[in-house]
C-alpha cells in the first residue's frame, strides 16, 4: 500500500520543496516498542556518559548552524536571523543542563524521622520511553530542549514533529542519526494529528506536548486510558500592561517587537496590550511608529532586512481573519497595518477593543497588537486576569518594585518586567502555565527533573526492640507514643508536658483516657 505522503511547502513563496511518507500507526507502536527494547541501555549509561554523548551532539549542532537556519527558514518563512535564535535558545539551554544535570540527578539523602536506625533515599529515575508531540511555530526549539531533557534524565525518546513544519523533523532526525551514539536511543515519527494520537496510544511511558490547548485535553483524555503521566505546553493569551510611571518609547519599541516577533506566532506573544488612561494616546502613538518600522517579507539570506515573515499555517490565517473581522463589527479600528499577498501581514496595531471580542479573549496567534485604554492599574490586572489562559505576561514600570506589586497580581506562569517574551531566551528559568495553558516546564531544573519519578528507598539492619519506631509500631504503647510524639513535636511547652505527663497517670483500665468517657468499640465479623 502506497504511504500517504507529507509535503514540505514553504509557506512565503507556496513551493513545495520535498515531502516524506507518513509513518503509519503500526510503525508508530513499533517506534515505541524499538525504545522501550532500547531503554535499559540508555539508561544504564551514566548521566556522565549520556552527557559526553550529548556534547557532540551540541558539537554537531553549532556546525550545522547554516544548514539548520535554511531548512527553518523554508519549512516556516522566517528568517535565517529568527531560525538562529531557535538554535540559539536549544544549545544555551543543553550546555546549561550539561553543566547542572549531574548536580541534579544525583542521589539525595533525606532525613529519616524518627527511624533513626535507617538511611533514606530519593533517587532520580527515567519514565522509560518519551514521547514528545510539538508544534510548528518554532519547531526547532520546541522539540530538542525538551527531547534533550528527557534523554539526559536517562529516558529513550520518540519524537513527533508537527506536520506543517516536516522538513524541520526530517533535518533532526538527520542530525540525531549522526551521532552513532545517539542513534539508536532516539525515533522520529513523522506526519500529522493521527500520527500523534497513534503514539499516544502506543503507551508510552510520559508523554510531553507543546501545542493547542484543544489537542492537549485530546491527548490528556486519552492518556488517562492508561494513566500515563502527561506535561502540557499550550496557548495562551499573554497581557502587557503599560503603568503611568513605564518608560513609553522601549515599552513601545519591546512591545511591539513582543507582538510581531515570529508573525506574532508564539506562545507568550503579547496578545493584548492595557494601558493607564493618562499615557494611553502617546503610547499608542509610539507603538503605531514602531509597528510601522517592522518590515515584512521573505528573503533565504543570511540576513534579511525583513522583520515579520508570512504567517506559517494557512489554519491559522482564518483565525487571524475571524478576530480581526469580529473586532473590526465590534466597533474596533485598525490604526496600522494589514494583510498583505499570500499569507503576509504588515503588523497591525489595534485600538477600540474591549473583552467581548475573540481578539481580546481568544489566542489570535498572529500579526495584531490590539491596545485597551484602562483607568488604573487595577483595571489593567483585573482585566488581564479576565482570561482562561495563564502563560506569560508583561509589566512597564520605571518602578520596578512598583512592577513586580503588579506582577504578582497577574494569573500567569511567568512574567517579565520591562521586557517582553525574553523569559523564553533564559534557559534556567522554567518555563509553562497555569489555567488553560496547561502544566509541566520547560526549561530550567523543574524542566529536566519532569523526566524522571522519583524512587525512594529505606535501607537498615531488622527492627531492633529500644528503637522508637518499632515501639510505636508495637501495641501497648499508646502512652508512650504520645509522650515521644508530644515531647518531639509539641508546639509549647504546655503541651510537651502534658503529653509526657499522661505516660505516668493513673489511667482506667479501658477507654480512651480523655476526659469524656467512652465506651471502647468492638468489631463483631
Ligand atoms: P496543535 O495543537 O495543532 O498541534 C500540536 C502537535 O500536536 C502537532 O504535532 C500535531 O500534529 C499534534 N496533534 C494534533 N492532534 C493530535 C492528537 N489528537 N493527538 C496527539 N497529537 C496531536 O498546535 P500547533 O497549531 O502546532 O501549535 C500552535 C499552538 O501551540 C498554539 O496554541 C500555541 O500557543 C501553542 N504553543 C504553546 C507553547 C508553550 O510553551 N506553552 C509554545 C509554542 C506553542
């Protein structure tokens, strides 16, 4: 039977320049089975090992710069500058793990409580086989990062690309299939939502996805079939707020670079921009100058003088669409900006929004920075928090303590201050969200150690008889127990003594020693 095929279609000229079977749901389960047969070996390896093997892959990576920026600059119409910062971000944040993963897996001995006579331990250990589903507005950086933690924690991984974005899964399944060592560690599946689902059900053993918020409650839902732990990366609707005291001119100039950046086609772009009543017409002013300054268009060069490429996912163009028009009914004007020939935007900036439109309350995902005008600070945090999605946020303040009283206020994952979507580029910062965005991190230790489970264990020689813990384990200590517990634990030293006291009381032969009398209670069977 002839395989369906996934073509490679470069979304800023429409030319196909290549395509790759899909792999079937079959080779799907076989993918998972090959990395569940290979896994003992991986992870048996040393996490020093596994790192020495991750460093040529870094190694091959830097080399691969040119090939790896063209191939992104294709597969998404970004330009090569926005594919290096892809690259840029992945290999920053695998030197950093390389550098503090030994450090963090490593055995951690913890109190042992009252078993004084035991030593307990938490070790940090692999899932077994990853599964990894990302999405295709940075295809690069949303795939290695987290395929890379889940290796270094000692997990074997099946990858699965997004399918508008297949030449960037073909060219890392190359890249992996380069280091022998990494090789057979690794399996790329390639192909679209059925390819994701076939690999959900293939039961891994965790499963890490970075996408819509639809597809991660599908993929919760039938991870749940076999309680397979799950990490959820998904949408957002990111709120920037512009308090009286911000510097106007660089929250203009970030935040329109934060809105653009990428088409407007990340994550924690900033979606939707409240600024305070009295700075609201100079803001605006300077953001419709600073839109206006990002160029948009395509070029292959290493650099381009274009800002903005075209939008990468048709889908997502009809989205852009219906916002637009539902806010433009809805009373709101276009201060800049527009659609362009084919999928091309000029950066359009907003005003006149309020949250009954899908563009205030919806993720656009794309080349819109709709501005509100706000009160006060109050209204700006109240209406930022009107929101199902937790991602990012962004807060201008002169002030920075004046910005992070504010920030703290604001339901989302993460927030910067004075800046906006740069929290990504910092590899030690765990990254995720709250609400609607999902759970899990990338990034940072909370990143890495998603990958493992913790296994405890207790060791030590048989109960011996004076030990505290086995005098509570053994009936006819009810006083003493609650003497030791009281003397230890007692918050004051009213109580100590009266815990310790009851151990040398007259007690009555039955009942519960407490001043109200009670019958003691049998279980007939
Ligand atoms: P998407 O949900 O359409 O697809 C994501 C991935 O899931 C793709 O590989 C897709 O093939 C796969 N998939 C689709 N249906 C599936 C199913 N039933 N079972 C398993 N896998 C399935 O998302 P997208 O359009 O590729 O990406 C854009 C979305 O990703 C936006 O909502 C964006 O906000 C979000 N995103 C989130 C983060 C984050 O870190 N929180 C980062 C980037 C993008």
């Amino acid at each position: 039977m002839e395989k369906e095929k996934l073509a490679f279609i470069n979304p800023a000229t429409g030319a196909q320049f290549g395509e790759i079977p899909m792999t079937r749901p079959d080779e799907v389960k076989q993918a998972v089975e090959d990395m569940r047969k290979a896994f003992p070996t991986w992870s048996g390896k040393t996490v020093k090992e596994r790192l020495r093997i991750l460093r040529d892959f870094q190694k091959l990576l830097i080399d691969e710069r040119d090939e790896i920026t063209n191939i992104l600059n294709q597969d998404c119409g970004k330009s090569r500058q926005d594919g290096l910062i892809e690259l840029f971000v992945t290999v920053d944040m695998l030197a950093q793990y390389r550098w503090n993963a030994p450090k963090w897996l490593r055995k951690k001995r913890v109190s042992s409580g009252l078993y004084l006579f035991k030593q307990c331990f938490v070790e940090y250990r692999p899932h077994g086989v990853a599964a990894i589903i990302s999405p295709w507005n940075y295809p690069l950086t949303l795939s290695l990062p987290p395929l890379l933690a889940a290796l270094i924690a000692g997990n074997t991984v099946v990858l699965k690309p997004s399918e508008v974005t297949g030449a960037t899964g073909v060219l890392m399944e190359r890249l992996i299939q380069r280091i022998p060592e990494l090789a057979p560690f690794v399996r790329v599946v390639h192909g679209d939502g059925r390819v994701g689902a076939a690999l959900t059900n293939a039961r891994p053993d965790f499963i890490f996805m970075t996408g819509s918020t639809a597809t991660g409650k599908k993929i919760m839902q039938a991870a749940s079939e076999t309680l397979t732990p799950v990490a959820l990366e998904l949408g957002g609707k990111d709120a920037m707020i512009v308090l009286e005291d911000a510097d106007l001119e660089a929250a203009a100039r970030w935040g329109a670079w934060g809105a653009f950046f990428n088409s407007g086609q990340t994550c924690m772009s900033v979606e939707r921009v409240y600024v305070v009543e009295s700075k609201y017409d100079e803001f605006v002013q300077l953001a419709i100058k600073a839109a206006k300054e990002l160029k948009s268009g395509y070029s292959s060069d290493l650099d381009s003088p274009y800002f903005m490429g075209p939008v990468t996912d048709p889908r997502q163009v009809k989205v852009i669409e219906s916002h637009l028009e539902d806010a433009l009914a809805k009373g709101a004007q276009v201060l800049t900006g527009s659609k362009e020939q084919g999928m091309f935007y000029n950066p359009i900036v907003m005003s006149g929004v309020d949250h009954s439109m899908k563009l205030m309350r919806d993720e656009t995902f794309g080349p819109i920075m709709p501005i509100m005008k706000v009160k006060d600070e109050a209204e700006a945090i109240r209406l930022a928090n009107d929101n199902a999605y937790g991602l990012g946020a962004s807060v201008w303040s002169r002030d920075v303590q004046h910005a992070k009283r504010v920030a703290d206020q604001v339901e989302a994952a993460s927030v910067i201050i004075n800046d906006s979507i740069a929290q990504f580029g910092v590899p030690m910062l765990p990254f995720g969200g709250i609400k609607q965005s999902g759970f899990g991190r990338t990034h940072g230790q909370e990143g890495l150690m998603q990958f493992t489970r913790p296994f405890s264990y207790a060791v030590g020689a048989a109960p011996i008889s004076w030990d505290i813990a086995t005098i509570l384990r053994e009936n006819g200590h009810y006083d003493l127990a609650t003497a030791i517990m009281g003397v230890v634990y007692g918050t004051s030293l009213r109580q100590k003594w009266e815990t310790l006291s009851q151990l040398f009381k007259q007690k009555p032969k039955t009942g519960t020693g407490s001043k109200v009398p009670s019958e003691p209670v049998t279980i007939h069977k």
